[in-house]
C-alpha cells in the first residue's frame, strides 16, 4: 500500500503546485478592479456583458475564466465619479475575454469596461455567422450594452455619458467602425470575394454565408452619436467602405495593424480604412504582429492555436506597448482631466 501513498502524494503536490502556478502568474492590475458579468436584453435575443470598473474592493486571484485566473473584487462596488466607458467588441469567435489585459488596464485607469459576447458569433455559439445580418446585429448588441451601462446598470450613476469610446478587433473593429459614422457596402463582398479571396471569404463559404451573393438581409448601419472616440485593430471588411464610406465619420480613431497579418491583408483592410480616414486617424503598425497577436497574451490554459507568434515576437511586450498607447488615445479624447483616478 505504500506506493499509494506515495502516489497520493505526489498528486497533491502535483495539486497544490497547479495551484500556486495559477495564483502567481493571475492578471493583476496596478490599482483595484471590480468585475462583473451582467445580462442584457437586446433585439436579437439577450447578451452576455463582462464588466471591468475601479473599485474600492480588495481584489483575490479568484475568477477563473477563459483559460486564465483574473486577480479582481468579483462584484465589487464602482469607485470614482463622472467614470468614462469604454466598449470592447471582440472579432468572429471571439469573447468577452477576447482582449481581457487591455479591458483590466483600462479599468486600473478609471474606466468602466464593457464586453459583450457577441450572441451566436463566440466561440460556444457560431449559431448566427451565416445569417446575412450578422454584422448589423453585432453593431446593436453594441448600442444595447451601451444602454445598459448609462441606464438599469447598478454602476451607472458613477459613469459620465458625455465620455464614451470603443475599441475593436477584426469584426469587431468593423462593428465599432459602423458605430462611429462609417457606413459599409455590404454589396461590394460578392465582387471582393470572387476577385480577390481572402480569409473573410473562406470564412462566408463555409458557413454558407449569403453575403457572398449579395446584401440582401444584411440589415442597416447608423453611427452611435454617444461614442466619441474609437481604436480600431486589425480591422477587417475593410473594402466594403471603399470608395466613401468613412466619410461620415466624425470621431478620432486609433488604428492598429500587424505588418505579418495575412488574415487581414493591409492592402485591401486596414490600408483602406487610413486612406478614407485621411488625418482623422492616427494609425500604428507593429512589426512582427500577426492577426492573432491583437488577442490577449494567453494564459495557462488556453488552445495553442490562439497563442503561436512568429519566432522573436513577444506578445506581452507588444500588447504593454499598445495598451498604453490606447489608454492615452482615450486619455486624450475624453478629456483626461475629468477621469477619476
């Protein structure tokens, strides 16, 4: 019977090692974060929110979520006053978690973040990815978190509705690129694709997407007036605003782009998103940086595929760079002298 003992034991240690490993290498933020999720009720059925805030609460490395151990106070109170938001909408497949270290740095700055898992568009539930109005849905899904943050949210009397902004990546920066003014062809998808077929393309093809026929059911695009300043990553769809379609957009916006992203070809995304933006837009580009580099620094348990980075490119120090420079584009553009810190 010994060998069971001394199998027990080295399970325990193989345990409590686990353990520790997990507690030490949690996300943590400089100053104390509350964390949430709520539901929210939208047109096409309800939402799951992820809500990052400062709080006056003691954050513990005790929320486990997506692969990765988060050191916050589960449901704390909302601390500060006149507190700025921020909305997140992640790409295709994608969560609320999607971009989770830039979500807890803004809220250790004094933002109230908000990420909704994009209903039947995550990665539990592709049930909606062929539906011809998948992209207008996301952008309301967007409006409707909104809602609930200025309005039934438990929060809300501590955010300030004048100064609100969002970030996006892929889909979801083409989400957010609606919600500031700018107004797609979906048309122009069926042409694109058969001339010039790239990921998105294959992507409609597989889920039998009838985009790839024409706009019809595609829904409509109007801009948010309450979003004032956007960043936008690796941006995808970005020839459907091709050759005007970003001229109705009024708000600052941040691009970023990888130099290595072959999922989002610059030429015909994020390179005619800068052109029809002109100087409304401060654009960066990161070397090395592929698609999936724009996604969170992963953590212990999460699919590997998300995670591989091109040999001598170091995610956590480009996402530290980026983040920051984020951070003080909102900074700037809701004005930082009102931001309780």
């Amino acid at each position: 019977m010994k060998w069971l003992k001394r199998l027990a034991l080295v399970l325990v240690i193989v345990v409590v090692a686990g353990i520790a490993l997990a507690i030490g290498t949690a996300r943590r933020t400089e100053r104390p974060v509350g964390f949430q999720v709520v539901r929210v009720d939208s047109p096409g059925g309800p939402v799951a929110v992820a809500l990052w805030y400062p709080t006056s609460g003691t954050p513990w490395p005790t929320t486990f979520l997506g692969g990765q151990l988060l050191s916050v106070a589960r449901n704390g109170p909302v601390a500060g006053e006149r507190l700025p938001v921020v909305l997140i909408s992640h790409g295709n497949g994608g969560s609320a978690l999607s971009h989770v270290d830039l979500a807890m740095e803004l809220a250790s700055s004094g933002y109230v973040v908000a990420a909704p898992t994009h209903a039947g568009d995550n990665y539990a539930d592709q049930s909606r990815q062929s539906s011809p109005a998948l992209f207008s849905q996301r952008a309301q899904q967007m409006r409707s978190t909104l809602d609930h943050v200025l309005g039934p949210w438990s929060g809300a009397s501590h955010v300030d509705r004048d100064r609100v902004g969002a970030f996006g990546m892929s889909a979801g920066a083409f989400t957010v690129l609606t919600l500031a003014g700018g107004v797609p062809r979906m048309a122009a998808i069926p042409e694109h694709c058969s001339r010039t077929p790239e990921f998105i393309c294959t992507a409609f093809a597989q889920v039998g997407s009838p985009l790839l026929a024409g706009a019809q059911g595609a829904g409509h695009f109007s801009s948010d007036p309450r979003i004032k300043a956007v960043v936008l990553a690796a941006p995808g769809l970005g020839f459907t605003f091709a050759p005007d379609g970003l001229s109705g957009v009024r708000v600052p916006v941040q691009l970023w782009s990888g130099d290595r992203d072959e999922t989002v070809p610059f030429a015909s995304n994020a390179g005619i998103v800068a052109a029809g933006l002109g100087d409304r837009v401060e654009a960066h580009r990161i070397a090395g940086a592929t698609h999936l580099s724009f996604l969170a620094p992963c953590g212990l348990m999460q699919p590997p595929a998300l995670c591989a980075d091109p040999k001598g490119f170091d995610r956590a120090a480009a996402h530290t760079a980026m983040n920051a420079e984020v951070i003080r584009f909102f900074d700037s553009h809701l004005p930082a002298s009102a931001i309780a810190r």
